[in-house]
C-alpha cells in the first residue's frame, strides 16, 4: 500500500514470551543489595512483598520468558498496538528523516502501564495474595493497577497518589475508584512513614519516594498484601517487552529498520520496552543504533545523577540498587509530568548506559509541551506529558538529520494520550507553565545523604 500510515497486526502476533535483556549484556548487571548487611539480597529478602514469580523474574538470565496464556488473551483488549508513520509531521517538519511511533495510548488506561500491571495482578492473584498496594504520579500506573485488579477479580487495590499530582488531576482518581480501587494523596496520615513526613512539612507536594514508602509500608506490615511497582525494577521492563517486539514485526511489514531509537525515562520502563529488543539484536551482532533516552531536565538522574547505590523510596524500607540517582530524599520540582519525577532509574537502564550503549538527554517542560502541540495538530493525538519528552526528542533527531542531510529511521514510543492531563495543557496554553532551574542544591543536598554501602 503506498503510503501507508498504520501497521497493524493481528492477535495471533501478539509475543508468546517476554524478552530478558540480561541473557545479552556483555557484562552482568550490579546486584540488588541488603541495606543492613551490604551484601546481595536473597529471594527472602523481597518475599515480604513480592511474590515468588516475579522475584524468579527479576534475577533470572534466561532469555525468553514465557507469558502465562491467561494474561496474553487479557492483552487481547487492546494488544498489538499500531505503529504509525508520522508522515504528515515528516511533512510539517521538513526533515528527510521518516518518523515512525509506536501508540501506547490505545490501552484501556491510556498508557503503557497495563502491560506490567496485568501480568504483575495476574501472578499475585495466582499466589493467594488478597490485596496489592501501590504508588502512583500522574495516576496512571494507579489507574492500569486497578483496572488490572478489577480484570483479573478479586484482588483488592490500594493506591497512593503523589499529593500535587492528586490535585491537578482530580479525574484521575474518579477513574481509579469506577475500577474498585481506593486512592489515597500521599504523604497521607494512614502509615508511619507518611505521618513522620507530615510531621516535617504539613504542606509537602509529595514523591513517588515518599508514595513507595507508604505502599510498602503497608503490604510489609500484612501477610495477604503484597506491593506493586509500576516502573525501575527488571521484572516490569521485561513485561514491557512486548512493545519492541511488536514493533521489530511492524517495521518489517514497512520494509525498514530503525537508526535512531527514542523513549522518555521516568523510571526507565516504557523506553526499555521499545529499546531492548532492538538493543538485544544489536548485542547479539545486529544492525548498530542510537538509543536516546530523555529526561525532564528539572529531575535529571541520568543526565545529572551519581551512579551509586541508593534506596528507591524515601522512608528506606526497600533494599539498595545501583542505580543513577539524585537522592533518595529529593523531591522534584512540581512539573507538569508526575510520571517523571523520579529520584532514581531503572538500574537496567543506567547500566545499559554505564556500557555506554544509549546516549540520555535532559529538556525543559516547555521545549517538551511545545513538540507536544506540534505533533498532535500534525498527527491528531495530544499525547501524555510524558511522552511530549520522546517527541521533543524525535524532533531533535529529526532536525539534525535536516541539518545533515540524512534519510535515517527514527522510532520514538508514543507511550500514552494526554486525555487526563488537560490542566496541564491549560496552563501551557494560558503562558504560565515555566521552565525550571535545575535543583542543584536540593540535589547536592540529597546525594551527601546516599547510603555508604558499596559506594
Ligand atoms: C509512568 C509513565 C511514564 C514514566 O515511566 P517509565 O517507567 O519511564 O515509562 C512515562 N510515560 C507515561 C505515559 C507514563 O504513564
């Protein structure tokens, strides 16, 4: 079909196995450590909130780990998502470059975060577990928790939601609770670690540091309740896999292959989700290409971060990963993209870095809602706060290729709509979202306070 716009594949071409990029790496990842003893955690060190399954799942160096059936007929709901050419923004931007995106935003929740969220309720369920707590920004990962719980059955969903998140987005929560889920602003009166922040800074606008804390506080302190996590930890950008591939398939079907590939990294997950794959086929002496990683400059942990071993919440109640970090106790500026604001990374993408196989870049909210409003008035999609980073950075890619004369394949992942964070676009629409300065003393300030061990 000459130009075509939309690859679309059928349900039988959804993956059978999620890809382990562990099996690949030239050299193996840091371990996970004990934060009392500094020595490597044991599965029983993470069994008090994580079930067996998904603890197998984030050591293992096994390449090809199967999906349960179960789950792989839930991903029929939304599964294989489309990849689409951007050709009228190829047009708009005048670049020799094609830009083609993958479309997250096609899940029942509106991103990426379903992907892990089914497979994580699913194996919880599968262990006994009655009741799963968890953290949550923008309200997204909340929102594919609950929708995971309410799919699967019988799974109780308890989330917290970053306060200044919780007050931008008040829909968010409406959304959470139509699945059966409860959502509480965090830090909240209703665990130890909250109480004591609230104690500090009655009017503290939250992190996901702090909200992580509180969510494993609580599954810690209960035998039938476990915790999940939306993003940073192995398992979950092994499930997200299932995006790569789908799209190494697509591309096929379009008769080309990537140079450039581009995700935003808040935690590392949705990037590695349409990175690794590729990434994989190049470790296994596959075609050469760029892997860019973008991240808000106010909250700039590969960009600006210490590769250290740090804590991934605030109240230190989960072990130490090494990771790139800005310090357990930093809390972000409030920008107007909750799933960004992370203190630390995916320890498999800041290795993956470490190796200097991918190549992360920080910009500005502005520069990012900018290509935000550009590429939906070409392509008809206002995409989440979040992604408007991949597109700012496929914009950049695509500049230089006109400025270099160069016809190379960009790929970026398109990992959710916008369609929640309207208050955001008001304010950008209305000239008052602002670029922020990066926090250099509040960083300074939260790295003195790393952890000693194995630093
Ligand atoms: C959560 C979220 C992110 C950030 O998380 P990653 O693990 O880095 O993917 C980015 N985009 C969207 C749409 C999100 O919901």
């Amino acid at each position: 079909m000459p130009d075509q716009v939309k690859y679309l594949l059928d349900e039988s071409s959804i993956p059978t196995n999620w890809y382990n990029i562990q099996a690949d790496l030239p050299s193996p990842m840091p371990p996970i450590l004990h934060p009392g003893t500094g020595q490597p955690a044991g599965p029983e060190d993470l069994a008090a909130i994580f079930p067996d399954a998904l603890i197998a799942q984030e050591v293992t160096t096994e390449r090809d780990i199967e999906i349960p059936q179960p789950v792989r007929e839930m991903y029929k709901a939304w599964r294989p998502a489309p990849l689409f050419r951007a050709r009228r923004l190829e047009k708009e931007l005048q670049t020799p470059a094609k830009i083609y995106y993958k479309y997250e935003g096609v899940s029942p929740a509106g991103s990426h975060k379903p992907n892990t969220a089914l497979p994580q309720a699913w194996y919880n369920k599968e262990a006994g577990v009655k009741k799963l707590t968890t953290e949550t920004g923008a309200g997204q990962w909340g929102s594919s928790l609950a929708l995971a719980c309410a799919m699967i059955g019988d799974i109780e969903c308890k989330v917290f939601m970053v306060k200044c998140s919780a007050q931008q987005k008040p829909y968010r929560k409406a959304f959470m609770e139509s699945f059966g889920a409860t959502c509480t602003p965090s830090p909240s009166d209703e665990t130890d670690s909250g109480r004591a922040i609230l104690a500090g800074d009655p009017k503290c606008p939250g992190s996901l540091g702090i909200a992580i804390s509180e969510a494993v506080e609580m599954a810690a302190k209960d035998p039938n309740t476990k915790y999940a996590l939306g993003s940073v930890l192995s398992h979950v950008l092994l499930h997200q896999t299932v995006i790569g591939q789908e799209c190494i398939k697509q591309l096929e079907l379009a008769g080309d292959d990537p140079d450039v590939i581009v995700g935003c990294t808040g935690g590392g997950s949705n990037f590695a989700g349409l990175a690794f794959p590729f990434l994989g086929d190049q470790l296994r002496g596959g075609k050469k290409r760029r892997f860019v990683a973008v991240e808000p400059a106010a909250c700039p942990s590969l960009t600006r971060g210490k590769y250290a071993y740090d804590f991934g919440d605030t109240a230190h109640l989960t072990p130490l990963v090494k990771m790139h970090t800005l310090g357990s106790t930093f809390v972000p500026p409030a920008i107007h993209t909750g799933g960004l604001r992370y203190h630390g990374m995916a320890p498999l993408v800041s290795h993956v870095v470490e190796l200097g196989l991918c190549d992360p870049i920080g910009v500005h909210q502005l520069e990012a809602f900018a290509a935000g409003i550009r590429f939906a008035k070409a392509e008809g999609i206002l995409p989440a706060p979040e992604a408007n980073h991949a597109v700012a950075g496929a914009f950049r890619e695509a500049e230089r290729c006109k400025r270099e004369g160069k016809s190379e394949v960009i790929l970026f992942n398109l990992c959710g709509h916008g369609h929640f964070d309207m208050s955001a676009y008001q304010a950008y629409n209305a000239g008052e979202l602002q670029d922020y300065e990066y926090p250099e003393k509040e960083i300074a300030m939260a790295l003195a306070g790393l952890p000693p061990m194995g630093n």
